[in-house]
C-alpha cells in the first residue's frame, strides 16, 4: 500500500504533462491537415488557440504541484505512527488540566468555570471523547452533553448559555439514550496551526 500511494505521488503529474502534450499536437494536426473539415462556428485557428492554451495552462498548472508533491515528507505523513490519535474514553480526572488549557487556548473566558466542567464529566463520563498522541500526551478533545428537556428548551431561547449548565443539568449515562437534547459543547486540539494536528482533525 505505501509503495503504490508513492507511486501514484509520482506518476500522476507526468500522465497530465502527457495529456497536454497530446492535446497540443491533437490542435497542431487538425490545422494544418487540409483534409480534415470543421463544422459549426469554430474554425481551425480558433480550435487550435484554444488547445494549445489548454494545454499550457495544464503545464504551468502542475508544474508546481508537481514540485509541492516531490517535496512533501510521505513517509512522515502518511505512514508514522506519531501522527495517529488514540482516543481515551471515558472521563478520567487526570484528563482534566490539560484539556482545560487546550479549552483556554481557544475559547477564553467564553468558557465554562473548570469546577463546572468537572462536574459536568463526573456526572456522565462518557460525553467527553479525549485525544492523546502515541506517547499519551492529551492533544484534543470534544465533548457532547445529553441535556434535560427543561434546560435544553432555555438554552435554545437564549435565556440560558455555556456558562450556566451544572450537572443537575446533564443526564446520567444511564438515561442519556433517552436524550432528546445533545449539546456539542466544544471541539479543540492543541497546536491546531501545524501540520501535524490538521491531520489529525481530518
């Protein structure tokens, strides 16, 4: 599988350059073969500048990509470990900090107070879905909160935000089945600008 994805990296902007160039010489025969007739409102030249501005934009088009493909780390990207997610589930305590400073990182004091969140997880383990690294470095994190009827209906309206969810709020795991409410309270990873956490966001 690794050696055929390389290969397909590295054949693929060859196969285009092909193309145009069969596309240019397609237009140069049409042209000056005076047998060959055209019908319509193209005429021979017409036909002839339009492929063979085809044909360069193809060239000026891959030409970069092909230079961006020959210097991309395949096997750093596609094939080391290092990139994959674990996902650890559910809630554990020692999670809490540093997913709280990834939390910080993104949405500020628009956030809920720690305490709050803590309970938010003790209540129902399972609404939080963490992500670690291959050494179990915790890099992410989202979390989906089962809400009772009564304070999904408030939230909704506006007379009620983030902030003021508590745990008497949340549904225990065993009734949250039932839950006609979910609320997608946050979704962050850490270091999201490199290439490195896209990949793991994809």
């Amino acid at each position: 599988m690794r050696s055929f994805i390389q290969y397909l990296y590295k054949v693929f902007p060859t196969w285009i350059q092909i193309f145009a160039t069969i596309v240019g010489f397609t237009a140069s025969f049409i042209f000056f073969l005076p047998s060959i007739k055209i019908e319509g409102d193209l005429s021979k030249l017409s036909i002839l500048i339009l492929c063979l501005v085809l044909s360069t934009i193809i060239v000026l088009v891959i030409k970069p990509i092909n230079q961006t493909i020959e210097n991309l780390p395949l096997d750093q990207i596609l094939f080391n470990d290092s990139y994959s997610a674990k996902i650890l589930f559910p809630y554990q305590e020692k999670y809490l900090k540093p997913l709280n400073k990834i939390a910080n990182s993104y949405y500020g004091k628009s956030s809920a107070s720690s305490k709050y969140i803590k309970s938010w997880y003790e209540k129902n383990p399972y609404s939080l879905v963490t992500l670690a690294d291959k050494n179990k470095n915790i890099i992410g994190y989202y979390d989906m909160l089962p809400l009772s009827d009564e304070f999904a209906h408030e939230f909704i309206s506006g007379k009620k935000g983030e902030k003021d969810i508590r745990d008497t709020h949340i549904l225990p795991v065993e009734e949250m089945r039932n839950a006609n409410f979910i609320y997608f309270a946050g979704v962050a990873i850490k270091d999201h600008h490199t290439q490195q956490s896209k990949i793991f966001l994809r």
